[in-house]
C-alpha cells in the first residue's frame, strides 16, 4: 500500500506538469501555480466599472488594475485609474487609487479572490477641497465594492482531481516574484 501512494505521488509529480510540482518558496511542497500573466488577465475581465456615490451625484469609473506582486509581504497590489464626475462636480477629474490586498481561497466554487484590502492612496489632481473630503471618505468604501471578494482565478475540477484523489486540498497561497503558488495540504479527516 505505501509503495502504492509513493508511486501515486511520484507519477503526479512528474507529469503533473506547469499545474503541479514542487513548487520553490512554498517549502518543498507540491503546489499549483498561476502567472502573473493570468492574475492580470481574469481582473481585466471584470472591468470597467462604474460605482455611484451619494444616489448618481458622483460617479466613479473605476478602469482595470494594473496588478504589482509584493512577495515580501505575500499580497498583491493594485493601482487603478478613477474618474470621477457628475452634477457635484461640474466636469470630470482623473485619479488613480493604490491599494493591497491579501488572496485566499474559496472551495465552494474553487477560486482565488481578494481579501483584506488596504487603501494606500486616492489621489485626484485638481480636485476642489470639498469634492476631495468627500472622496476620500468614499475611498476604502470604492476599493471595498471595487475588488473585496472579486475573483482573481478559478481552478478547473481537473486541476485538483489529483490532488483531491491523493487527499489533499488547497491550503497556503504564496505570492512570489512571477506569481502565485497554492500549496496543498492533507484533508481533515471527517
């Protein structure tokens, strides 16, 4: 039975291919990655997006991010160019808001989503003092609705098919300097 197992492993090591293998930083353990490429990709689908502040008297239309992996604090980063305009304003102002957030995973519908998020900053040039004050109150609110929960990747049932029928799951999630690693970890037993 052990050489059994040892050989399941062996042969999901070894043709597991760019999905699952020992992955550097996630402590020797199998993982599965997923690029920075990818990540970049499966947020740009989910923009634009328009958010109304104060019932319609501001809009803010929120582009898609331009993602930054921060390894050392194993999050990601995100900075995003706002526009805001509407009656409050008379013409429309560019900005752009920074922010990070931590990953973690949801086994419900097997996706990676934003969690945690910290606003870094919300900067809009030329913007008059009151509609500013009002902005940036509303901005960990817009970072919240922006990425809070969004979806950043899905793994397919045949990505953790293996895994699952080794009995394991997905546990940690590693940023690294070319993207993300998920390592798996023994299930509970029940």
């Amino acid at each position: 039975m052990e050489r059994r197992l040892l050989l399941i492993v062996a042969g999901w090591l070894a043709l597991g291919g760019n999905a699952c293998s020992a992955a550097p930083g996630a402590r020797g353990q199998p993982g599965y990655k997923v690029s920075a490429e990818q990540l970049q990709q499966a947020l740009a689908r989910r923009f634009p997006r328009r958010y109304p502040v104060m019932n319609g008297l501001l809009d803010l239309d929120v582009q898609a991010p331009r993602l930054r992996l921060l390894p050392e604090l194993n999050r990601l980063g995100a900075d995003m160019v706002v526009e805001a305009k509407g009656p409050v304003l008379g013409h429309s102002y560019a900005g752009e808001l920074d922010l990070d957030f931590a990953l973690r995973y949801e086994a419900s519908d097997r996706t990676l989503r934003a969690h945690h998020l910290r606003v870094n900053s919300l900067r809009f040039a030329g913007l008059p003092p009151g509609p500013a004050e009002l902005l940036s109150a509303y901005g960990p609110t817009l970072a919240e609705q922006t990425l809070h929960e969004v979806v950043l990747h899905q793994l397919r049932p045949q990505d953790l098919a293996l895994p699952d029928g080794l009995g394991l799951e997905p546990g940690s999630i590693t940023v690294t300097p070319q993207g993300l690693v998920i390592g798996f970890v023994a299930k509970p037993l029940r």
